[in-house]
C-alpha cells in the first residue's frame, strides 16, 4: 500500500471513531471545517491552495498531505503548488523546509 493510500485509510478510519465518540461540538466544529472548502465567493480549488499554504506554515504534515491530496482532486497545477508552497516558505521561513521537501515529495507519489 501506497504511503497515500496508507493515509487516506488512516485518516477514515480516525474520522469513522471521531464520528462515534465526537460530541455535538466536535461535529460543529467539522461540518464548519467541511463547509468552509466548498465551492463560494472563491473557488473550491483556490481555497486548498490556501488551506494548503496555512498547514505549511503551521507545520502541520497531516493537513499538508490531506490539501495536497484535495489540490490533486480540484485540478491543481504544479505550477500553481510550487507558487503556493512558495509562498508558505516566505511566510514561514526556514523552518518550513522539511515540510516543503517532503510537500515535493507527496506531490511526485500524488502524481502517479
């Protein structure tokens, strides 16, 4: 199993228990997060651009897989990840560069 697939399976299976212990604002929380990327005054795509950019600086490897993974689905170019990632850097700084090289490197296993 791909490290991707490996991912995708792990995060349904966090969000299935989530789902069975979660209480009423816990779902809030995450219908808010779920409605937040739709479709809107800007794009579906360009929000996981931003999404994407956020988790950078944040660090968060999760959430840079799982934006990623949306870009990937919302027809993302490389050249617009790069641009973004780009801007992650600038905003973060250095000690965003593990991120972006592992970032790169999902983006190449996403590709394929």
């Amino acid at each position: 199993m791909s490290k991707i697939e490996e991912f995708r399976r792990e995060r349904a299976r966090l969000n299935e228990l989530l789902d069975l212990y979660g209480n009423k604002t816990t779902k809030r929380f995450l219908n808010l997060d779920t409605n937040t990327y739709q479709e809107g005054a800007l794009s579906a795509k360009f929000k996981e651009l931003l999404g994407l950019t956020a988790s950078m600086v944040l660090r968060c490897d999760d959430c840079i897989t799982y934006h990623l993974d949306r870009c990937m689905q919302e027809g993302v170019t490389d050249e617009e990840v790069i641009e973004t990632l780009n801007i992650a850097l600038i905003v973060g700084g250095s000690i965003v560069i593990p991120h972006l090289r592992r970032a790169i490197d999902t983006w190449v296993k996403l590709k394929v």
